[in-house]
C-alpha cells in the first residue's frame, strides 16, 4: 500500500497518490466540528481534495486557523467559529462530529460532548445528514477485557477525574443511537484509540506529544507511574481514512479504530529516543488517577466490515510527526532523519 507522504511547510499528509475514497460522490456537502484541530484538519485536508464542500466549525478551544489556513481561499472552504453548545442552522449532506476538548487538560471545562452532540443530531434529524461521531477508547475505561472488542461494555468511574470524558463520549454514543432508532437518523460511531501526527496539539498533555516536545527541547521525557502501562498508537493518516469508510459504508458501529501495535510507555520512550535523541533522559513523574493499565484494539470488526487497517507503524509515523515539531518549535525545516 502507498505510505502517506508528509509535506513539510503545512503538515499535510497525502495518500501517496491513491484515488481518494468516494469519488464517486463527488460534491457532498460536509460539516467538520473540530474541524480546525488535529484529526479535523487531517480529515479537511481529504475531504477538499476529493472535491467536496467542507464547513468547518469550530470554537478555537485547543484547535488553531494554522491547522486550516491553507484552505483559506478556495470556495468549497468555509471556517466558523462558533461554540457547538450552541444550536446551529446549516444545510448539510453529512456531519463529522469531532468537536470536544480532548486532552486531560482541556476536557474537564465544557459540556460539548453532550450538549453539543445534542445540537449536532438535532441538525443532523432536520436535514437528513449523516452523522458521524468520534467516541473514544476511553468508553472502555480501565478495561478488563483484553484487547477490547466493541461488544466490551466496559469498566468506568462516574464520578471520577476522567469521567466527563469517558462518560461523556458514553452518553454522546447513546444520544447517537437514540436519534438512529428514535428519529432515523443515519448514524455513525468510531471508537479511536490514540492517535499522534502531525498538528498534534504540542502541550495538551498527551503522551506522544510530551515525549516529542521533551526530547526536541533537550528536557528529561516524563514517564507517569512505573511506565508499564500500555497504549496502542495510531498515525493520523489511518484514523482518517478510517472515518471516511465508516462514513461511506452501510454499518453504524461501533467500530474501533486504532493500531493494534502495542507499547508500554518505557517502549514508546525509548522509540522517541532512538527517533530524535539517544540521550534523552528519562524523568518518572506520579500517575495521574484512574489512569487505565492497558489498552489495545481489536479491529476484527473494522478489517471485515469497512475493509480498513492502519498500514502506519509507530516507527514510521514518529519522524513524520518529529519534522512538524521541530518546525513548529524551532521554526526550521531540518528533518528528524538527517
Ligand atoms: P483536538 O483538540 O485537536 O480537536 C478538537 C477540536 O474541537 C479543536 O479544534 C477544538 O477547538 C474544537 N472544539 C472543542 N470544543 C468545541 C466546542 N464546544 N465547539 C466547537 N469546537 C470545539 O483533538 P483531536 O485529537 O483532533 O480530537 C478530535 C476528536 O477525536 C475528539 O472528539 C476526540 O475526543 C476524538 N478522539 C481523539 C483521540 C486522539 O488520540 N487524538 C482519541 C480518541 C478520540
Ligand atoms: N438543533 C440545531 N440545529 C438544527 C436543529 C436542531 O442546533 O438545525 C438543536 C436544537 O436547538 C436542539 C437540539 O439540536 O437543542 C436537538 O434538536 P431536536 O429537534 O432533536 O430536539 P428538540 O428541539 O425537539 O428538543
Ligand atoms: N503519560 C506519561 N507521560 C506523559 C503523559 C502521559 O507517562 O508525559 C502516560 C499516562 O499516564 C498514560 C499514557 O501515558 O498512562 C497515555 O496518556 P495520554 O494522556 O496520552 O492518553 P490516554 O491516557 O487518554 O490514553
């Protein structure tokens, strides 16, 4: 399969050439909330060049113009920004539901992942637009279920420090369902394990993105805990051309998209390590709560139904993501690999 190609200058990621998916249906007019943030951005970047009309809104809460301003200009283009807690009048044919503060930072100061999926369906149901809703591996919580199939109702903490998050997606999946069964809404539900590139926010907190910004800024790389604890990292590209068959496909999901690759957080500082500087020190610092033990997903369910897996391994999407931070915070085009 092609590799994506990343461009330096606005960290757009290209399918290598590949006949982007549905060109069929030419012309859509699509609403990306979240837009102008980092999966958002990646999935504007594929939407516009297959030739649909893209309206991104999108509040500023962690997104940035940077992430879209090379659309600025081109008609099929449109940036709103507009709080999606609040309703929102658009004539549309699908909706990407992405808007919500993602990162533990962030995530505990807003209501968007029920309130704003609320106004989302309601748009959706008035319109007939598909609607597609980015839920989280963290519906799984701190599974017990090892990896997690989508039939795992998983093992989550009402009142804990995570939950607005993990409850949250949670509730915005049952809203989902409720307007698929309720009101014939065409739905839509992708479970995304973590994911890293590219445009990433670089200090919301994430552990790709810490790792990264250390390492590039010569600071010791902060190990949570005993460092044992597991995740499974996804590149961008994957993600995006995940929701995009699930979007186009016949099956309303759950499904989880992730990369199956698993690593502790000692693995993963020793991949940044060997990526951007062996020398890296490494700093362990107290686990947050609640913090789940493991997490990995099976993509059985996705590999049948939607014909997707990731073709991106951690080694290769690393320096891809390394080049946009150093550009970002250095502001030079040197590449991790020279
Ligand atoms: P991100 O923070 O880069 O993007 C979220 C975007 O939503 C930002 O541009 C932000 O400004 C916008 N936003 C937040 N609240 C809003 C509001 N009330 N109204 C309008 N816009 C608002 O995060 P991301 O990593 O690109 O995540 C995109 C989606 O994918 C989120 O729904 C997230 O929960 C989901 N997801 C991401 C990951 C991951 O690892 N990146 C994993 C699981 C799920
Ligand atoms: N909504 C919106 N845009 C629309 C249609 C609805 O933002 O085009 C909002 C609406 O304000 C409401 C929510 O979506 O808060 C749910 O709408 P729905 O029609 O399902 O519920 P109702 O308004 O009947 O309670
Ligand atoms: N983590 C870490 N160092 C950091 C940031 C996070 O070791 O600087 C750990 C964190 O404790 C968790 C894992 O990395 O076990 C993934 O954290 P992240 O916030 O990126 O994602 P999530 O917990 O939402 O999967």
């Amino acid at each position: 399969p092609p590799q994506p190609v990343y461009r330096p200058g606005f960290g757009s990621i290209s399918s290598g050439g590949k006949v982007p998916l549905g060109l069929k249906r030419k012309g859509l007019r699509i609403v990306v909330t979240g837009g102008a943030g980092f999966v958002g951005s990646h999935l504007v970047d594929r939407l516009i060049a297959r030739g649909d009309s893209v309206i991104v809104v999108d509040n500023f809460f962690t997104g940035n113009k940077d992430n879209v301003m090379h659309h600025f200009g081109n008609p099929r283009f449109e940036l709103i920004r507009h709080d999606v807690v609040e309703p929102l009048l658009l004539e549309v044919d699908q909706i990407y539901h992405l808007a919500c503060p993602a990162s533990p930072v962030h995530y505990k100061y807003n209501p968007t992942n029920v309130v704003g999926t609320l106004n989302m369906l309601g748009l959706a149901k008035r319109v007939g637009a598909r609607f597609l809703l980015t839920s989280t591996s963290e519906v799984y919580g701190d599974p017990l279920q090892h990896p997690q199939v989508e039939t795992y109702w998983g093992n989550v903490n009402p009142i804990g420090v995570r939950s607005c998050y993990d409850e949250g997606k949670r509730t915005a999946e049952t809203l989902a369902m409720d307007y698929h069964r309720g009101a014939g809404v065409e739905v839509r539900i992708a479970r995304i394990f973590n994911t890293y590139g590219p445009r990433m926010c670089i200090d919301d907190g994430r552990v790709v993105s810490n790792f990264v910004a250390q390492a590039l800024r010569k600071e010791p790389l902060t190990v949570y805990g005993d460092g044992k604890q597991t995740r499974s990292f996804q590149f961008v590209s994957d993600l995006v051309e995940g929701l995009m068959r699930l979007m186009e496909g016949e099956h309303v999901g759950p499904f989880n998209l992730g990369n199956p690759g698993e690593f502790t957080m000692l693995e993963l500082a020793q991949v940044v390590q060997e990526t951007i500087d062996p020398n890296a020190k490494i700093e362990f610092k107290p686990n947050t709560e609640d913090d789940p033990h493991k997490r990995k997903p099976d993509i059985t369910k996705a590999k049948d139904l939607l014909g997707w897996e990731p073709k991106v391994a951690l080694r290769k999407g690393l320096p891809m993501m390394v080049s946009d931070f150093r550009q970002r915070i250095f502001g030079d085009h040197k590449d991790s690999s020279s």
